[in-house]
C-alpha cells in the first residue's frame, strides 16, 4: 500500500540518513496506535512515549441537534465518496461536509449524482464556527480509508458531547473503546449506512453514547491531564 510505503521510506530516511534515533532523546506519540507503531519500527519502548492530543470537554452538554458533520480535508484518504454514499444509502438526512481539499468539486458533483439533497458542503470555516456546528449537530462521522495518527475533529465532537462514527483503522480505534462510539469496516458503504440511521433514528443512542465519549475526553484527553 501507498501508506505502508511511505512508512517504511520516512523510517529509512530518519534512521540511515538523518540518523535521528541516534540524536533525538524522545520520541513522544499523539496516539496510543502511533506509540505502539514507534516501538515496531525498532525505536526502543524507553525512548518513547504517548502524550496524547488535548481537549476541553465542554461544561454542559446540549441536546443532540438534528445533522450530522464531518470535519476534516476533503482528499481521497479520507473516504468522504464512502461518506457520501452511505448517506445515500441510510436516505439523505441532514448533513454538513466542513472542509477544504483537492476534492471539493469530485464530492460536490458526486454528491449531487447521489441526489443527496440535504448534504451542505460549507468549505473550510473558522474554527470558533466550526465548534458551534459540533455545539449544535447530532453525530460525527470520520470514514477514514488510511490510517489516522492523532485526529482532533472527532475529539472535538467528543467534548461536546457528540456519539462519533469512525473507521476501525489506526489511532481512531482507540477513540471508540468502552462503547464511547461506533466503529465500521474501512470503505464498507452498507456498515457505515446502518451506523448513520441508527444514529439519525434513536435520541437514546445518540445521548448514552455522547455521554461516554464526553465522559471518556474528561478521563483521558483533558488538557490538564496532558499537562
């Protein structure tokens, strides 16, 4: 795979060109997953450490709202044409695409293809209105087809209370551990589709579920705990 190559060439470059193991004190990780993926390349367990991304948890959780969101770039690792299709598929709910990539146009004209008549693509949106788009919607989703090192979106929408819909695919498994979210196969249309009207049909779901994340950013990815 493209991503399994591009591993393998920036740890030859850092350890036979650049010599960095040689040099460098700590090799500090944003995710568990990328931790235990320093030790497999052959960095010693003592010289590394997961210090995971921050985030502060909102004080007062409001009720689900009535879209789904997905926050990120919009470029073929991401899997938004996966997105889209599911949302075809679960049949057309509200949703909001934020975001900027080389595939803005592709997933518009795809999106319209699909009929989707309730998908918004906003483009890239300051991050104070991008916050109040998680403060108000109903789920995330991040339909990752490649491995995700340490992403932020869906723990933003943890801390504001939101259930997440993630691949089980690198540091996004870990997001979902203790039922604080739901997992599907990478690129699976009809699993991801299910997941999606699961989440738009059932208030209890959404709730018990954006409680657990919230619950699971406030013990685990606090700023005063990564500090």
């Amino acid at each position: 795979r493209k991503q399994s190559t591009a591993y393998a060439t920036a740890l030859w470059i850092h350890r036979f060109v650049l010599r960095l193991h040689d040099t460098v004190a700590l090799f500090v990780a944003p995710s568990r997953f990328m931790h235990e993926r320093l030790i497999h390349w052959g960095i010693p367990r003592e010289r590394t450490r997961a210090i995971v991304n921050p985030v502060d948890p909102l004080d007062v959780v409001s009720p689900p709202g009535k879209f789904g969101v997905y926050v990120g770039r919009l470029s073929s690792e991401k899997g938004v044409d996966v997105l889209l299709r599911a949302l075809a598929r679960a049949g057309d709910p509200p949703f909001r695409v934020v975001g900027d990539g080389p595939l803005k146009r592709a997933m518009e004209r795809l999106a319209d293809e699909l009929g989707l008549q309730q998908t918004d693509f906003t483009g890239r949106l300051p991050g104070p209105e991008v916050q109040r788009i998680l403060d108000r919607c109903r789920y995330l989703v991040m339909p990752s087809i490649s491995e995700e090192v340490g992403p932020l979106a869906p723990l933003e929408a943890m801390a504001h209370g939101r259930p997440i819909v993630v691949s089980a695919l690198g540091a996004l498994s870990e997001l979902v551990r203790d039922a604080a979210g739901l997992a599907v196969a990478p690129g699976d249309v009809g699993d991801l589709a299910s997941k999606i009207r699961h989440l738009v049909q059932d208030d209890d779901l959404c709730i018990d579920l954006g409680h657990r994340a919230w619950r699971l950013c406030n013990e685990g990815y606090s700023t005063e705990l990564h500090l």
